[in-house]
C-alpha cells in the first residue's frame, strides 16, 4: 500500500503548530507545497520540528535549533521514530526569516516553506 503522507511543522516553546494536507497516494515523491507563518517569541531557545505521519501514525522526524537555521533552501534529513537516520529520506525546506514591518500582524516571524 502506497502511504499518504502529511507534514506537522511545529516551533517550540510556543506550541505553534501547522499540518499540510495529506498526499493522497504519493508516498515515494510527495510535494507538500505548504507555507508557514511562525511567530518567535523572546525566548533563548527555540526548537523547530518537523513530523511526517501516515494514516496517524509517526513514520519520521527532524528537529532544528532555530539559531541553527539559515535562510534559503535547505535539505532536512528526517529519522524514523526510533530515531535512526533514513537514507536518502529528507524534505527539501525553503526557509525566509521576516523582519517586524514585512508582515501584517507587526510581529517577528520565521516563515519556513515545505517544497
């Protein structure tokens, strides 16, 4: 059975939380196409994550410090959920971080973008 895989992009602390839609029926070359919008907060440590599910269920993840994170395109490696590296297994992330006046709400935001 070909999987139908969604993506959870979570910042944290914070608890800010995005899911893209199912791919129905392409889990070997999915294309998310899903923008994000995240605020970050005056806290010294941020950790962003990212989730893969099937059907509910965990099939990988990564998780970034935020300080780590350069703007542009990057490849994230994902792991399974006992937490070893799956080869050739990634999502291909265009990250942009806005300054206060570039968005509507007047807050400080990371906008990462699932390609």
């Amino acid at each position: 059975e070909v999987s139908s895989p969604m993506v959870s992009v979570a910042l944290h602390p914070g608890g800010q939380v995005s899911q893209t839609p199912a791919v129905q029926q392409d889990g070997y070359h999915p294309v998310f196409n899903h923008s994000v919008v995240l605020e970050i907060s005056d806290s010294a440590l941020h950790i962003l994550t990212f989730e893969v599910f099937d059907k509910g269920r965990a099939m990988a993840s990564s998780a970034l410090n935020l300080d780590a994170v350069r703007e542009g395109y990057r490849w994230l490696a994902l792991q399974n959920p006992q937490g070893h590296s799956i080869p050739r297994c990634g999502l291909l992330v265009k990250v942009q971080f806005l300054d206060t006046g570039d968005i509507s709400s007047g807050l400080q935001s990371s906008s990462p973008t699932l390609r």
